[in-house]
C-alpha cells in the first residue's frame, strides 16, 4: 500500500552513486456469455526480442503497455486450476509453456501451461506479490523479505539473490547494457530506491534513490525508465548510468506502474486522476477526472486508446490525444487488476470476484466467469490462454473448449 513512509528521508537532488551489494550463493464457478498495437522497440542497443506466443513479464513488454498477441477464444472456458497456500496476488508471466507465479504462501511456482501440474517451486521468507520477469533462461522476482531473486527457469535453483533494504512488491523489468553484450534487471522496492543489476550476476551496477516507497515496475523506453512513487514524482532516469533526467510532479501517490509509448507516459494516482504526461516538456498534455477514487490499475495502451481501472468499481477508457472517456464499465468491486488489451477485447479482473472480458469498441460485457473472491492480480494472455491469480489462493487459466 502506498502511504506516506514515517521521516523520510530528505530526496536527492544530485546524481545518484552506486552502492555494491552482498550476494548470495471455497470456490464458486460459473460460466455465463454475453453478446494491437505493436510492442515499443526501444532505441539501439535496448531492443527488445520479439515474444510471439510468451508473456514474459508484467504488462507483456518493457514499456508495460499491456498489450498482448490473440486470439482468444469467443467463449473461454476453464481449463485448469493450481492451488496454493496463500492468496495470489502476482500476475503470471508465461514463456515457453511454463507459468511462474507467486503467492503469499512464500513460494514462486513453475507449472504446466497445458495442464496446470507443478513443476517446481522456490521458497522465499515472505509473501510474493512482485510479478516475474523471465529472460535469458532466468526468473527474476522480488520479496516482501526484502530481496530479489534469480531461479534458473528450467529447475527452480538458485542462481543469486540481492539484499536491498525492505519489501519488494512491484515487478522487475529489463534493459540491455549500454555495450549490448549483458542484461540488466530494473526494480524497485519500499527502502525507496531503485536498483539496476547485473541479470547473470546480481552485481549492482546503480542504485537511484526517490523519497518514499517504489510500488510498481519501472517502464522502460528509448534509454531511460520512468516510474512513479509514494513521494508523488514521476522519476525520468537514464539507463546507461543512473542519472536523474527529469523530475515531474504527479499530483498525488503513485502506486501503479507507467505505461510509455513515445514521449509520453500514462499513469494514474492516488488523488483520484488519471494523467498524461509529455516526458520532454516535462507537462501534463491531459487529465482525466470522474469520481473522487483513486487509480491503483496500470494502464493499456492501444493505437488510439488507453484502459484502465478504477477504485471506483469501473473500467475506463480514454481517447489517447485528449484523454475524453468512451466508455466506462461498471464492476461490483473495485478495479485494481490491470487489463490487457487482446485484439478487439479487453481482459480484466474485479474484486467482485469476475474475470471480465469486455468489447474495446464500446465497452459492452462480452463474457465473465465468477472466481468467487477477489482478483487483484493481472491477466497473463500467451499462446490463446489466459492466467490469473485470486484472493482465494487458486491461479486460474482459460482458454478454448478441449475438444474430445
């Protein structure tokens, strides 16, 4: 949760330097029907390879745009689920048929994506909320025990993990090294700092520090990342080195993550709106205000639209040049889960215990499946399925009728 951390301490103003760190080796069911944009390259060497049927981190891509590759069937239907100990806060990340995950319960899951069958799991001294991020052969995760963790994807074993000074909640994200010859591992944590780390290694190559607690992912874009805050910035850092390129004043706690597309970043907050926000000017270009409920939700972002949740029970889209409402979506809960955007549709959960799948034209019901408890995790959509995790301790996934 994003409050206010008791004295913190005074937010730098000069460059950041970097600071090495030690290494160590009750369901309810029910099916009822009713009636992409590309993902962002980023510049020169920080290209990002290409996913075609993976889902391999928070929001499906490094600028979290929340956009994922169809189709989905018409009318999905429940194909498995696992059960842990723990709620299921972590949204999934799905890469070469294998789902990873975490739980309150402490553990980090591999399974099956065709069936559901546990293939490994990694124990932690916390709950995980942090969402994973698979890259190179590796899961990266972090949490609540303060560290951050590298697992070798195939068995489980511990490759490294990282001290930093307090929970991890929000989900790593990725960059190449300036030279193209290594990955780095971005991600936040609530000792208000953000690290950039060596991904074979854990070695830290700089941390930048902001004046409260990191809640999201960092986005990442055209050399540099950008996240929001408890301290109500919007922190503009560049990549290679850790520098501080811009500062922007929010409005208010920002719990969720960014999305960026171009110069321009999308986010809402804590003070009930939801922004646009030009990275070169340093200015809002919109402001979207209904209720007087804040904005958890990361956004999707379209060709023409943004999405996102609300507390305020609804699911939102804006016009993307203007930020003027479409439509909105009425839930029975509030809307913390991120929606993902699958050809002409939307994916979302809702504390009432749905998952919804809504029409992106006009914002029409087209089917949901009652859970039963609340989903604040987000949707994982890979390879025609769709994995999410519930309040109730079970991840879900859907996907087409199995046929005999």
């Amino acid at each position: 949760m994003c409050t206010l951390a008791k004295n913190p301490p005074h937010r730098r103003k000069t460059a950041p330097v970097s600071v090495p760190l030690p290494l160590a080796p009750r369901r309810k069911t029910g099916l009822r029907a009713g009636g992409l944009g590309g993902l962002m390259l980023l510049a020169g060497a920080l290209a990002e390879p290409a996913f075609p049927a993976d889902w391999p981190s928070f929001r499906g891509s490094p600028a979290l745009l929340g956009v994922a590759a169809g189709p989905l069937p018409e009318k999905p239907v429940l194909r498995w689920t696992f059960k842990t100990g723990g709620p299921v806060k972590s949204t999934a990340a799905i890469v070469g048929g294998k789902v990873f995950v975490g739980s309150d319960d402490g553990h980090l899951y591999a399974l099956n994506l065709s069936d559901g069958a546990r293939l490994w799991a990694y124990k932690t001294d916390g709950p995980i909320e942090s969402s994973p991020l698979v890259l190179g052969g590796r899961v990266f995760f972090g949490s609540s025990d303060a560290h951050v963790y590298a697992l070798e994807a195939a068995s489980g074993k511990l490759l490294w993990k990282v001290e930093t000074g307090d929970k991890i909640l929000g989900a790593p994200n990725w960059v190449k090294a300036p030279g193209g010859d290594a990955d780095r591992v971005l991600v936040g944590s609530y000792d208000f700092k953000l690290y950039c780390l060596d991904a074979a290694t854990g070695r830290t190559n700089w941390v930048y520090e902001t004046g409260n607690y990191i809640n999201g992912s960092p986005a990442v874009a055209e050399g540099r990342t950008v996240f929001g805050g408890c301290d109500a910035i919007l922190h503009v850092i560049g990549l290679a080195d850790g520098q501080k390129l811009k500062e922007i004043e929010a409005g208010a706690y920002v719990a969720g993550s960014v999305a960026l597309e171009g110069s321009r970043a999308y986010f809402g907050h804590y003070g009930n709106e939801f922004r646009c926000v030009d990275l070169e000017r340093g200015e809002r270009v919109w402001t979207f205000k209904d209720r007087n409920f804040p904005f958890f939700s990361s956004p999707a972002v379209t060709a023409d639209a943004v999405i996102f949740g609300g507390r305020d029970k609804r699911l939102h889209c804006v016009n993307k040049a203007d930020g003027r409402p479409r439509w909105a979506f009425p839930t029975q809960g509030k809307v913390d889960s991120s929606p993902v955007v699958v050809g002409d549709r939307v994916v979302v959960g809702s504390e009432d215990g749905r998952l919804y799948l809504v029409s992106l034209a006009d914002g029409r019901e087209v089917w949901h499946y009652e859970i039963g408890e609340a989903v604040t995790a987000s949707p994982a959509v890979a390879a025609g399925r769709i994995v999410i995790g519930s309040e109730d301790g079970r991840v879900y996934c859907f996907g087409a009728e199995q046929k005999p």
